[in-house]
C-alpha cells in the first residue's frame, strides 16, 4: 500500500488543475504616471507644528491622498511651503533637537541645534523632516523634489496654480 504523503502527491495535481479551469481569469492593471494628474498645493508653515506638517506633506508628496496610490510609482502632487521660518516646535526641542551629518573625515561629526539651524538655513528644518517620512531609495528622492520650501511668503511658482493644501 502506498503511503499517505505519495497519494497526495498523486491527487494533488489534478485537483490543482481542476480548480484553475474554474478561477476567472484577473490581470493586475498598473498604474501610469500621467503628467495632466500632477497637482501642485501650496501652504504656509506659519504657526503649525512641524511633525504633524511634515507628514501631511508627506502623504501628498507619496500620492496616497489619491485613489490611484500604487508604491512603486511616483504619483505625488508638488507641495510649496511658505513662511518656513515660522514653524514651530514643542516643549524644549529649540534647545533639545540636535542635527548631525558628518564631514567625511576623521572626527568630522557636527552637530547643531534646532535654533541654530532656524536662525541659519529655515527651509532645511522641514526639508529634513519630510525627507525622513519618504522612501529611504531613488524613488523617495525623485519625490524629495516636488517639495519647495521658502522662507517668506512670496514665491516663484504662481505660474502653477497652487491650490491650498488643507491641513
């Protein structure tokens, strides 16, 4: 007599091959980037806190606020952020936050405050947080483009159309 495990390899293919015939057929259809679905928002960073702006423009940036959100593609609406040196943290991350990149040579490790960085370069506080909230690869940095941040609030890109972004 046979032993379990060699009648199942035995019926196991036909009742495989049965069912096939019976499942419909679905193709999975993938999504384009089209450039007439690119949208470009427009918000002013003025009074609101940066994690929770930074993720909205995230999500933006993604495209998940769209119904055609596929992670693979770049799907993401272009976002300008206004009044960069307004934004505002919480509790004592002023003095608490601490940035740091290295140099590259030996001991070349910097650090710098949240403050120092705002009274320096502003747009890099939300530059930096937005970045961290995308994709750690090519297609992350493909959307790190479509952010613009401006200190001030008069900037170049009217000839867009921006539309404000609700937060």
């Amino acid at each position: 007599m046979a032993r379990r495990s060699e009648r199942r390899r035995d019926v196991a293919p036909a009742l495989h091959q049965e069912k096939c015939k019976q499942m419909p057929q679905v193709k999975t259809e993938t999504i384009q980037e089209k450039a007439e679905d690119i949208r470009w928002f427009e918000v002013s960073a003025a009074g609101l806190t940066l994690g929770r702006l930074a993720s909205r423009i995230a999500i933006v940036l993604r495209g998940k606020h769209k119904p055609t959100f596929s992670p693979n593609t770049d799907n993401g609406d272009f976002v300008i952020v206004t009044d960069a040196e307004k934004v505002v943290l919480t509790g004592n991350k002023w003095r608490d936050k601490i940035y740091y990149h290295h140099s590259g040579y030996p001991h070349g490790l910097k650090e710098e405050s949240a403050r120092h960085l705002r009274e320096r370069r502003p747009e890099l506080l939300i530059q930096r947080a937005v970045e961290g909230m995308l994709p750690h690869n090519a297609l992350g940095r493909k959307m790190a483009r479509k952010l613009k941040v401006i200190v001030g609030s008069d900037h170049r890109y009217d000839a867009q159309k921006p539309e404000p972004l609700k937060m």
